[in-house]
C-alpha cells in the first residue's frame, strides 16, 4: 500500500525536492499529481513572490498551484513580526521588492534607511543585497530594531552548486550587531504549523532534502518527515544525524510515494545486515538486485541505534562484494 494513504496533505519543500535551479526533479511532478493531496509547498526562499512561485510550479508541470498553496519564509517572518510589534509599524527590509509588497500588505511602513528608526528589521535573500543594505540593518538593530530572518539556511542549492545563502548574509549582521535573529523559517515549527492549519490537515507529510531544515522542521513541529536524496544531504549525512534532525522515512525521490510506508522506514532490507563496532556501522550481505538505498536504510537502524544518538559513527566499513558495491555510490 502506498505510504500516502497514511496521510491528509504534503508539506513540501521546493529546492532540491521538486526542482533544482528551476527545473524538475525527476519523477517529482508526476509523484506530487499522482498523490492527489491537498498541498502546501513551503520553502525558505524568500526571494521571490509567492505567485512567482506559484507561475514558476505551473511551468514544471504542475498546473493546479496558485500562489494560495505556497507559504515562504518571507510570509513567515511577517507574520512572526506582527505579532511582537503593531501593524502601522515602520519596518526596515533586507530583501527583495516582493518581500516588502508583503509587509505593505500587512499594514507595515517600509523605510529605506536606519535613520528612520524602524522598529524592526527583516531580513530575507536577495541576490542583489549590498553591503549598504547590511550596514543600514545594522545600524538600525544597534538602534534598538527588532531582528527577525526568514530563514538562516547558509547554502542555496542550484544548478552550479551550493550558492550563498540567507544565512550567510545574516552572519555579517549579527558579527557587526551581537544581536542573534529570531528565525521564521526552517528547522523551526512555526512555518509548517501555519502551512498545517492553512491546510485544515490533520496528518501531513513533510518532504524535504535538507536534514537540517525540511526535516528538524517538521520533526520540531511533530509530524512525520520524509527525506529525499535528490538535494543536500545525502546518505553519510543522514548516517550521522543526531535524532531531532532523523527523517521517518528515506528514499531516492519523490517517487518513493508509491512504496509502502514499512519499505521506506529505516531497518535491514535488501538482504543486508548491519551491526556497529566502535566509530564503524558493518555492512554484510545484500541480495544481487539491491539498491544502494536499501544499504543505507540498513546502515541507518543501526547506526540510530547506538546510545550516544549516532554521534560515534563516523564511517562505515563493507564486508560483502554487494555492500561495497551499493557503497560506492553513496555521496
């Protein structure tokens, strides 16, 4: 039985889980139609609009999205900000014009320097953010503004590699202020509760790349999370995990859905067999036609287990010619 008869929606991260750099990941638009959930795309980008979003989901192929089933970073840190400081509030906005659209639609006053004493800064990626945009937040933090990010992810995956991301911008003002943010996105709860209640959903899946934003999200928010390999972290990673960033379940991409729940859950399969000896997970066994995923899921049951939540695993050592082969192909 497919594991999303289990669930009432899908809470789904955009960035290396259903597209990269723009384009498709395989098999990703027909698993997430085929799904036929309702769906809320959530994603730390607060770049871009979310009808941009919507426009960008609909040119992949996903022709029901509207801007009303994304939810950004962006939308997440205006929402936390209303609630800690009123709504005719000035505001000083590192970010795109779209996220400053957003905060205008809320009842904020964008100001465009520090002088003019906003009472909070917010700050989401840009790819043309300056060091005068920097410096104007930080003089206005150092004012006394309220310091909110969308998101704090360092990275931002696309089709040449790992960009600089938000979080890496928001180093720079918090080295110059001392003043540390209070983040709307991932890994914290709050976007995928919102996105849960927008949804009227009961049992969602999160589905993410990213161990230590899709999935710690959704872990904090307590949901079952769904890890595909299609993006950030990959398999040693997921070897290494400490338990609040550990996925319920693992596969190579979203196709997964159409697996059973049990297949997907970490635990010995394919033929292998796992046990841990000092820093090493042992990986034996292993019929002709498993898949180095399958290696891994078993790899994971027992590295999981070991007492210290993981930690002392640092490499894995194969003893049959199929462990060493589905090995191999682990990044």
């Amino acid at each position: 039985m497919s594991i999303i008869t289990d669930y009432d929606s899908l809470l789904l991260d955009l960035d290396g889980t259903v597209y990269e750099g723009g384009q498709p990941i395989a098999h990703a638009v027909d698993a997430i139609t085929n799904a036929n959930l309702p769906v809320m795309y959530v994603t730390n980008n607060a770049s871009r609009a979310p009808e941009v979003v919507a426009a960008q989901l609909r040119d992949i192929g996903l022709d029901s999205a509207t801007e009303s089933v994304v939810l950004t970073s962006a939308q997440a840190a205006i929402s936390m900000a209303a609630k800690k400081i009123p709504a005719v509030s000035s505001v000083y906005i590192v970010g795109t014009e779209s996220f400053r659209d957003l905060a205008r639609a809320v009842g904020f006053v964008v100001v465009d320097s520090a002088d003019d004493k906003p009472a909070a800064v917010l700050h989401g990626h840009n790819p043309e953010t300056s060091w005068y945009q920097l410096s104007e937040a930080a003089l206005a933090i150092q004012a006394g503004a309220l310091y909110f990010a969308s998101n704090l992810d360092t990275t931002l995956p696309m089709e040449r590699g790992l960009h600089v991301g938000n979080g890496s911008m928001v180093a720079a003002v918090v080295s110059a202020t001392g003043v540390t943010p209070e983040s709307a996105g991932k890994p914290g709860p709050a976007m995928f509760d919102q996105a849960q209640s927008q949804l009227n959903s009961k049992r969602p899946l999160v589905v993410g790349d990213r161990l230590n934003t899709d999935i710690a999200g959704g872990v904090a928010a307590g949901m079952d999370t769904f890890q595909v390999l299609t993006g950030v972290s990959g398999h040693y990673a997921l070897l290494t995990a400490i338990p609040e960033q550990r996925p319920t379940f693992v596969a190579d991409s979203l196709e997964g859905f159409t697996a059973d729940a049990q297949e997907l859950r970490p635990g010995a399969q394919g033929g292998f067999t796992a046990h841990v000896e000092g820093e090493e997970v042992i990986l034996d066994g292993g019929e002709a036609s498993a898949t180095p995923t399958q290696a891994l899921r078993t790899a994971l049951e027992a590295a999981w287990a070991v007492e210290d939540g993981g930690l002392a695993v640092a490499r894995v050592r194969t003893v049959s010619d199929h462990a060493a082969k589905a090995v191999e192909s682990w990044w």
